[in-house]
C-alpha cells in the first residue's frame, strides 16, 4: 500500500512545485512582453529619425532660396521710392519757398524752420541727413538752394545713378 502512496503525494508535491515555477515563469514572460510593448512605444514616441530632420531642412533651405532674393529687393525697391518721394517733397517745398518769399531757401534747415517741412528727410541709401547735394540756381549765387538730389553713391535697380535724380 505504501507504493502507490508514496508516489502520488510526491507528484501532487512535484506538481505544486512545477506550477508555482510555472507561474513564475508565465509573469516573468507577462513582464518581459509588457516591457518590450512599452520600450516600442517608447522608442516610437522618441523623436523624429535622421531622414526626416534633413528633408525637412531640404525643404526649409528651398523655401529660404526662394524668399531671401525676392525679399532683398523688395527692400532695395522700397529705399528708392522712399528717396523718390523725398526728393519730391523738398523740391516742391522749394519752390512753394520761392513763390511765397521771392528768393531761395539758403539752407534745407530753413526749410524746417520756416515750416515747409517738418523734418530734413533721411537719404534712404546712405541713412543720413547730411548728405543731401544742393545746387545754387547760378554761379553768382551760392548761398541759396535751388535745386536737391542725393549724395548716395551707386547705381539704382534700373541702372541710373542715384546722384542724377
């Protein structure tokens, strides 16, 4: 009686040992898929991969290729009319001088004081005041101002001086 006995209390025994080891190895295997899940997503969330960063730069460095000429001469177009349009405003501020006063403005700053302008413009090109050109209306008379253009060195974008405006 002893034989058969023995040896089923050592299976039952046998068996709650593989079954607890079993359980241990099925949550160890639970863990380890979870992990692995959670390193996926983690590696997945990271951050953008090598490829994607220099297409976006490509496409970045094409779009600035493009803008930056058209806007430096956007920028050189706007310094002309802007100089244009001071020129416009001192000569016919001039001429307003002579009609009221019979004679020339000796100076651009009599102009201000006498409030035919409000302010002696800034020459666009050289950002300055100071380099307006003045021109008598005769040799005989220096000391007045009948006609202004710029003193700004170079060309314009449609290839007459600056100085001749």
């Amino acid at each position: 009686m002893f034989g058969p006995v023995a040896p089923k209390k050592l299976l039952t025994e046998l068996f709650i040992i593989l079954g607890e080891s079993m359980e241990k190895n099925i949550k160890n295997l639970i863990e380890c898929h979870d992990s692995s899940q959670s390193q996926a997503i983690q590696n997945i969330n990271r951050g953008f991969t090598l490829i994607e960063l220099m297409v976006v730069m490509t496409v970045i460095a094409l779009l600035i290729s493009i803008a930056v000429p058209r806007y430096f001469h956007s920028v050189e177009k706007a310094k002309e009319a802007t100089l244009k349009q001071s020129l416009g405003v001192m000569r016919i501020a001039i001429d307003k001088f002579y009609g009221d006063n019979d004679r020339y403005p000796e100076s651009i700053a009599e102009l201000v004081t006498k409030k035919y302008i409000r302010a002696v413009p800034v020459d666009p090109i050289t950002d300055s005041t100071e380099t307006w050109v003045t021109q008598a209306p005769n040799f005989d008379t220096v000391d007045s101002i009948f006609e202004i253009k710029s003193g700004a060195p170079g060309t314009a974008i449609d290839g007459t001086f600056y100085a001749d405006w």
